[in-house]
C-alpha cells in the first residue's frame, strides 16, 4: 500500500490539513462498486475484471479475503439483516449471494441478459437487478434467494436506486437516456423521466425529496423530483461520471468521474460542485463509512482502492501540465520584508534573514 501524505507536525496555529488521500490500497482488476459494512468494519468491493469480490478491513485498509462470484460483477449490495452481499455478475446472467463474513459462496441466481445494475429495498426485504441487454428489472426475494418476478424497463436498464417513503425504484436506463419508474410493491411500471445520455446511476436522497442522475455521457448530474418526476436543474461535473454516494446529513454528493480520475464534491443544498478530489484511474463508484467519515473510492483503471479523510474539505486542484521549472534550481528572487520594508534577496531567504506576509502571498 501507498502511504500518499503523513500527517503535518509544527505549532499549535498551523493550518488545518486539506482533504487527505490516506492510502490507495491494491485489490484486483478493476474494482468497480463498493459497499461500507459500519458494524462489521469493512468495505466490500466487486473488482470486474477479475471476478472476485474483496472484503476489506477499514482501520488497517487491507484485504481480508477475496471470494470468486460470476463473470464481470458490477455492482454490489449489503443486506444487513442477513448478513449476505449479493453481486450481479454482468457476462454470466446471474446473481453470486456471499456470507459476508467469509466471503462463502451461498448461491447464485439466474437473472435476466447483462445484469449491470442493482437496487436494495430492505424493508420490503427485495433485491433489484437492471438487465442491461433485454431492458428488463428483475425482482428477487432477499430472505428466500428466489426470483419473484420481472418487469420491462427500457434498453441498457441498470442503476437502481429506490425511494422508502413513496415505494417506488428509479431504474436508469444507460441507452435510452431515461429512468424508469416503477411499484417496488407490484412491479408495476409508473412511468418515464428523460434525462441526458448515457445514465450510469442512480441514487435518491429521501429527505430532499430528489433523484440524481449521473449522466455519464454529457458530464452532468440531473436533479429531479420525487414528487412530481421533473428534472429541476443539471449540475457540470468532469468527464463520464458514473458513480455517486450521497451524505444527507451534510448534504454532500460525491461523483465518481471515471475519465478525469476525481471525485467531484456537490453542495446538494446550493446545487454546485464546491471541490474536486484526485483519486486513482477511472473511478468507478464510492462509498462514505459514517463511523470514521472516510471516503471509500473504487479505481477501476488503478486496481485500487481510495481512502479519503475529511472528503467535505476543500483540496488542492490538479494541476493540467506540470511547470517546467519543477525540479529544477530555485531561480533568484527579491521580497520586501514584512518589518521596514527592505529588499531581500534570494540568499537571504535561505539564510532566514527576513519576514514575509505568507498569507498574502495566496
């Protein structure tokens, strides 16, 4: 693992830290959706391309096992009254149900064509999988592990978030352009709310009353009604996001944008992007473990996993192009010096001769 910054040590007035990249910790091939366990103290993470899910512990961000699911799991989803995560395994049509203290397997679970997305009602004790290739919702039974129906979305169906209070699931629809409304109850469809291209998730926030949408392909996050299904603004993030946790109670969202390698934080509250976070290469999804305050970022494109202390402060932004000057001799230089006024030279400051307004100098 990669120790990226220690923390600071100096007087009593030094300035608090940003945001800190506490380690990237090496999982697999391409991790794509994490989970936080706060009970257990761990984050489960479906790397893709390497057909495994991996439990990691959150106080020492290290791997404590790794099981075998299906073919290219996506998602993935915790039922805690259970205790079992449950992956859609996208090139194998089928559902992997682990223990999630051992990672065993328990079953799998034949679902619809591409299984990509999936959605959780604990209260209802359901599972919700988006099937990508025939845009179909299947609905399985979280207790019994059986499947006890299917309804007809719109193609490239996947994300699934679902609303407690009013009962229904928003299923994004990635080749539609569209979220798909449904009775979580019936499995009743209830309607359709256009969005922008490429939908990658969902995620709704009960109690704002909002859907996000994160609209991959144009670089935006739709926010819509829950009342009245209307898409009430679009907030401009980085390039393809495609995946989202949200933080209620400091009415933060954080965006996974996949082709720009961070993290973009939105002020749900004044409806704008108020930082960005570098993470690893393309990634994929995040989760906020509400013990610690740590942000969990999965890297798809790094095989890692983000740890994020303190998310909600503002960090440095990347910088485009590295300066040419940067490894090289500091150049000579002349300050006025806080007390009098005088000149000092280069030389002086490296003898520490003299005083400077630091603050001034941001």
């Amino acid at each position: 693992m990669e120790q990226r910054h220690t923390p600071a040590e100096g007087p009593a007035c030094s300035v608090t830290p940003f945001h800190r990249i506490q380690v990237h910790c090496p999982v697999g091939k391409g991790p794509e959706a994490v989970v936080i366990d706060p009970d257990r103290r761990r984050a489960f993470v479906a790397c893709s391309r390497g057909n495994t899910v991996v439990a990691l512990d959150l106080g020492r961000a290290a791997p404590v096992w790794r099981a075998g699911v299906g073919r290219e799991p996506i998602p993935i989803v915790l039922d805690q009254p259970t205790g079992r995560l449950f992956t859609a395994d996208a090139r194998s049509d089928t559902v992997s149900v682990l223990d999630a203290d051992t990672g065993d397997r328990v079953t799998r679970i034949p679902v619809g064509a591409y299984p990509a997305g999936l959605g959780h009602a604990p209260g209802l004790r359901r599972l919700f999988v988006g099937n990508t290739a025939d845009g179909t919702i299947t609905a399985v039974d979280t207790d019994r592990l059986t499947v006890l129906g299917t309804l007809v979305a719109e193609p490239g169906a996947g994300s699934i978030a679902v609303d407690p209070a009013s009962g229904r699931g928003y299923c994004a629809n990635f080749l539609a352009g569209s979220v798909t409304v449904f009775d979580t109850r019936t499995l009743r469809p209830l309607g359709r709310i256009a969005v922008r291209e490429g939908p990658c998730k969902a995620v709704v926030n009960p109690y704002a009353g909002h859907l996000y949408v994160a609209n991959s392909l144009h670089g935006t996050i739709s926010r819509v009604s829950l009342d009245t299904g209307a898409v009430l603004d679009e907030v401009p993030v980085e390039r393809a996001p495609v995946g989202m946790c949200l933080d209620a109670a400091s009415r933060r969202l954080y965006v996974c944008n996949r082709g720009a390698g961070t993290v973009s934080v939105l002020d749900t509250g004044a409806g704008r992007e108020s930082h960005r976070i570098v993470v690893g290469n393309a990634p994929g999804d995040c989760a906020l473990d509400p013990v610690a305050g740590t942000l969990v970022v999965s890297n798809a494109g790094s095989g890692t996993v983000t740890f994020v202390d303190r998310p909600w402060l503002p960090g440095r932004r990347a910088s485009s192009a590295e300066h040419p000057l940067v490894g090289r001799r500091l150049p000579g230089f002349e300050l006025p010096d806080l007390r009098g006024g005088r000149i000092r030279t280069s030389r002086e400051w490296s003898e520490k001769k003299y005083v400077i307004n630091f603050f001034a100098s941001w």
